[in-house]
C-alpha cells in the first residue's frame, strides 16, 4: 500500500493567549498542500518493521503502535517512510506522516478504533491531517471546522533554517497575542485573488531567533508572490501565485537559496477520498 502524506501551510495564525494547562490558545486556517512524503506499508504477521530517520521516535512509527495497540494487535505492518518534505519547517510532515499511517491501518486492520483520539495523543496538528482539505482550526488546532476553497497556486520555501516548535513557543511574549483572525474575508479575498488579511503571530518570536528570516520573506515578495507568511512555527514560508506558470518560475528562482516547490492548496488536497493519501489521488 502506498499512501502519500502531503504537507499544509496555515492561512493565517493567531495566538489569542496562554491558557492554564500552559499551551497557546491559537486560531488558524489549515490548508492542505498537493505534496508530501510517501509511505509504503504492507502488513506483516507481528511486530512493526520501519525504514525511516528516528526509528522508533518516529511519528509514524509511534502512530503504527498506537493504532496495533488499540486494535489488539491482528498483525503488524512493514512501513517504509521516504521523506519530501524538510523537517522543522512548519508544514507539517511528521504530523502528516502519522495521519496516513493511521489511515493505512484502519485500511488493513479494520477495527472500532477512534482515530481522532489516536491522532491528537500523537500531535496537535495530527487530527488535520486525518481530512486534510482546508479547515479553521481553534484550541491548540485540534478543533476543526472544514472550509471550501478553490485550488490555488501556491510556492512554499524553506531555507535550511531548523526551527523547533517549542523553542518557538517559548519565545512568545504576550505583546505577540493578537485577537481572532477575519475567516470569512480571508476566504473571500483568497477566492478573488487578492491580497488576504492574515497574519502568523508566530513570525514575530521567528524573526527574533532568526532576524535572516526576514530577507527570505521580502524574496518571496520580490516574486511577485501575494499572502507571503511563515507557515506554523517555520521556518518555512508559501506565498501565492497568479498561475501555475508563475508559481513553477517562481520556484526555479528559489531554488539555488533552499527547498522550494510550486504545488497547489486548497481544491481538497489531502481529504478522504480526495486529491492525495493514496497514490493514485496525489497531485504536485
């Protein structure tokens, strides 16, 4: 079984404050990206056999546990993860990773397992990645309300910069908090093609650990890329394109300073069923 884990950028992040349990109560927009990592997976009789960086420590190998676990152990599973996206970068690959995983699993494991809980002890990001497509996501992202968007073009760049989430977190200072975002004119003006009024609460503490990051984000917009943000914690960026032929330039061009991908979002890349998971619906 081949499954591919396509990455997602966030339309827009905004910490609203620090809640008790010590997390960020955050308002952001999901959107599902139309590449990824792929992963083969073939069961196996016992035991999980996994090819991939971090061995056990790996989210997907945590995910195929987790779910063997919960499901009794029928049988094992033989996972071989080829990674595509960059790691620490804010789109989201390890989180996709466990996502097809688990999906793989119910695949060839049917069983009365709650995926949604498997998926949010794994990571806040996991339960997106279960439907993909794009969502507004409240809480610490777990809460999620699907969203419709047309495909759209889209760039995504990051610069060899690593950037561990909770050393980005733990930059935040309450000058960073910001109110919630503007869901419905964000998804109007992207549905136009025009310039969206999101913004990453998280570019601020980014910037500070890396002030560089800021002449990346200015070589985004210097290519004529509109809604240019750090996706996540980063230290990755996306801007969009006017078309494809624009976005495919645009790449060419970033690629001498690090990755860099034309793709699309939006469109229902990465739901059930839809344009990503498995093989024969994946798209770039």
């Amino acid at each position: 079984m081949e499954r591919i884990a396509v990455g997602k950028v966030n339309l827009g992040l905004s910490l609203l404050g620090r809640r008790p349990d010590g997390y960020h109560e955050l308002h952001t927009l999901f959107a599902a990206l139309s590449f990824g990592d792929r992963l083969l997976l073939e069961p196996i009789p016992e035991g999980i056999q996994f090819r991939g960086r971090y061995g056990r420590r790996n989210l997907a190998y945590r995910a195929a546990e987790a779910y063997l676990e919960a499901a009794g152990w029928p049988g094992g599973v033989r996972i071989v993860l080829e990674k595509a996206l960059p790691e620490g970068a804010g789109l989201g690959g390890g989180s996709s990773d466990a996502a097809q995983v688990l999906l793989a699993l119910k695949e060839l494991y049917p069983k009365e397992v709650d995926l949604e809980a498997l998926a949010l002890s794994l990571g806040a990001d996991v339960p997106f990645f279960l439907r993909g497509g794009v969502a507004e996501g409240r809480g610490v992202g777990e809460r999620l309300r699907p969203l419709a968007l047309p495909p759209l073009p889209v760039v995504v760049f990051a610069p060899g910069v690593r950037l561990p989430t909770p050393r980005v977190y733990g930059e935040v200072k309450p000058h960073d908090f910001a109110p919630e975002l503007p869901v419905e004119e964000i998804v109007r003006t992207l549905e136009r093609g025009e310039e969206p009024p999101y913004w990453n609460s998280l570019e601020g503490p980014a910037f500070r650990l890396h002030p560089e990051l800021k002449e990346v984000k200015a070589r985004l917009k210097a290519l004529g890329l509109r809604g240019v943000l750090l996706s996540g914690s980063g230290s990755a960026f996306f801007g969009l394109a006017e078309d494809e032929a624009h976005a495919e330039r645009a790449a060419r061009a970033l690629r001498y300073h690090g990755f860099a991908r034309a793709g699309w979002l939006g469109g229902g890349y990465g739901s059930l069923g839809g344009l990503a998971g498995a093989k024969t619906g994946a798209s770039s």
